[in-house]
C-alpha cells in the first residue's frame, strides 16, 4: 500500500468544487497523489486542478456508474491508494472506495453525511470524520483534516490555470480595457432555478451601471449547461443583444471564464450564489505586506476581488464568497420574502431547489430589488482603490 496516495469523493454542483479547493491544497502537503471522483457538472473546473494539484479526475455519471466505480477501484489497488476520503457522505458515491481493512476510508460525520447509513452499509469498517465546524463550508471541510495529519496551511483558491488559458484570458481583458475603467462582471445562471436573480433585474441593473455610473459591464456565463437548460445562453439572447453590455457568453469557455474572474480583471463581480461569484470572490491568505491585503479577526491576512452576492433560499453563512474580513463581499438579501413562500429561513431548506416552481409563483428572488443592488456595487464602486483612479 502506498500511504502517500488518497482519493477523495465530491461529487456535487459546479460551485460546490470550489469550496474544497483550499482542502485539495491542504491534502497536497501531506500526500504526493491526489485524486478526485466528481459529478459532470463538475468536471470542467476538475480538469484545470489536472496541471498540477489533482492526479487523476474520475467522472460520477450515474448512467455509468458501477462501471466507472469498477474502473477506479481496479486503478487504486493497483497503484495502492491507501486512504479514501468522502467528504459528502452520499452512499451511492461510496461505490467508488474499494472494500478491505488494509486500506482507511473516511465518510463524514453522522451529521453531515447525506447518505449516512448508506455509506456505513458499504463502508462497515469506515472511520468517522470530526463534525464539521458551524460557519463557512470552506472551514468545514478543512476542518475534518486534523486526522489526516495535515496541519494548518494557508487557504488557497490558487488553481493551476494552463497558459494558454491565462493568454485567452488577458488577451480578453486587454482587448476589453477591463482594468483601466470601473468594470463590472455580471453572472445571471445559477444551476438551480430558486437561486436566480430575474433576468429583468440584471437587464435594468446594466443600464444603470452604464448609463448612471459609468461603468463597462460585461455579460458571463455558460453558453452551454444542461442543468438549467443554457439559461445563461437565453438570457444573453433575450435581454441582451442590442450592445449595452460585452458578452461572453458564447465566447469563452468555463476556464477562461473562471481564470479572468479570478485574476482580478473586474472592479466588481455580481452574482447568485453560483461558481461565478465563488471563483470571483474568494479570499485566499496572503503576506501582511500584499497588495490589498486585510487582516481578519482571526489573526491572518486575506486577499480577494470584490463581489456583490444575491442570496435568497440558501444561506450565505455556509456558501458565500469566501471572506474571513468581510471586505471583500457583500451579499444582498431579499427585505421580505413573498408571504406564500415556502423557504424555512431556519433550517435553510427550499422544497423548489431546483426547479421552476418559484419562478411565477413566490419567488423570493423577486423581492430583491435592483436598487438593493445598486447600492451595494455602487459602494464597492466608490472605495478609494477602486478603478480607473488607481489602475
């Protein structure tokens, strides 16, 4: 068996991957290979982490399932993956970590599994995680590591972008002038419907960016996603083809929308809660002498790009931006919800996740009105490091 081997198991939505960036930075300190089973949804952001921080990306599709799980157990015997970590507890996914004593396989705390008693049918033998901390999701996956023996290390959302990637991404920001002017990303997709801003929202909010503010704003997104039906690609052509905004959205793919998002190129990011806003807005640790650098109450110093995030069914404690400062983003939230609606605001549960049930109906989306959003990114606008004052 090689201890210097783990595969972990994360199969999920396209924005949950971000989160357990920092954690795959963290493995890699204590393991030479690391590999990851993830969902098709997920598997474009996967294949960047392939150049250098991930080994190998195994694909959950559920019509292929028991074959690819035959597949990846065969590979991780024979190269004698030692240590197999679930991080979402969903049984079905357990399919993927080999039976045997001479191996550790680790599935989440009762409380945090998805599928708990699943995965310990699979797994009889399988260790149990730490609970998870409460707060952010970041901080809870990182801190199911202590019995891995992984130390503390910086939190990095740093991915290995290829280089060509990099060049379509700046040769798109140079192209645009983005970091010379006040530059405003807009995300209008989420994979779930509940979690959509309206499209007529964001429409009115560009106008008022460019014509009030003075800002060049520019339309993000997939021109190309199942999960929601290529809404990005709809709202692009239904509100946005007469050349208010520069739009991306059939031009560029989710790597290059993910490398200009995170490299900075925009003085503000506007989204749902989404990949868009989680790769945009993201603090990762950073000297105290770094450029834009704040320090958080615990100590350290964080450095991100500023993001306003519109939350309404989910819970932004858990699946915000990441920012220990709380400098970095702002999220807005619905003033009232629709009497009818049926989110519990306590558990943080919305029946209609991922469907279009709310859309017509009480959508609480809805109730987060554009002038909510002005403010916000007009504030984020009018800090004194904001473009073009100082480039």
């Amino acid at each position: 068996m090689n201890p210097n081997r783990i595969l972990i198991v994360y199969s999920g939505w396209l924005g949950d991957l971000v989160w357990i960036v920092p954690t795959i930075h963290a493995l890699k300190t204590r393991f030479e290979s690391v590999s990851l089973v993830v969902s098709q949804v997920q598997q474009p952001l996967a294949e960047i982490m392939k150049n250098g921080l991930l080994e190998a990306v195994y694909v959950d599709c559920p019509a292929t399932r028991r074959a690819t799980a035959r597949a990846v157990r065969r590979q991780t015997r024979a190269d004698g993956t030692a240590t197999f970590l679930d991080l979402k507890g969903r049984g079905k996914t357990g399919l993927y970590m080999p039976w045997g004593g001479d191996r550790t396989v680790l599935i989440p705390h009762r409380r945090d599994a998805r599928e708990y008693l699943l995965a310990r049918l699979l797994h009889p033998r399988a260790q149990c995680l730490p609970r998870r901390t409460d707060g952010h999701m970041v901080e809870a996956y990182l801190s199911g590591l202590r019995d891995l023996g992984v130390a503390h290390t910086p939190v990095s959302f740093a991915l290995p972008f290829s280089p060509q990637t990099m060049d379509a991404a700046e040769a798109i920001a140079r192209r645009e002038g983005l970091r010379e002017v006040k530059s405003v990303a807009l995300n209008p997709g989420s994979a779930q419907f509940s979690k959509i801003w309206p499209a007529t929202h964001f429409r009115r909010l560009a106008e008022i960016l460019v014509h009030d503010l003075g800002c060049k704003v520019v339309l993000m997104g997939a021109g190309r996603f199942a999960p929601n039906q290529d809404y990005d690609r709809q709202v692009a052509r239904t509100h946005f083809q007469d050349g208010l905004v520069t739009n991306l959205v059939e031009e560029t793919t989710l790597a290059v929308d993910a490398c200009l998002l995170h490299s900075g190129a925009f003085t503000v990011s506007v989204g749902n809660d989404s990949f868009a806003n989680h790769m945009a807005g993201s603090a990762s640790e950073t000297a105290p002498d770094a450029p834009g650098a704040v320090q958080a109450a615990n100590g350290r110093w964080y450095r991100a790009h500023h993001t306003v995030s519109l939350f309404g069914p989910t819970n932004p404690v858990f699946c915000r931006p990441y920012d220990p400062t709380g400098a970095f983003n702002t999220v807005v939230q619905p003033a009232t919800y629709p009497a009818n609606c049926v989110y519990d605001r306590q558990a943080h549960t919305c029946p209609h996740y991922g469907d279009r049930y709310c859309t017509d109906q009480a959508h609480c989306m809805q109730h987060l009105t554009v002038e909510q959003v002005v403010e916000a990114v007009a504030q984020k606008l009018a800090r004194k490091d904001a473009r073009p004052d100082n480039g």
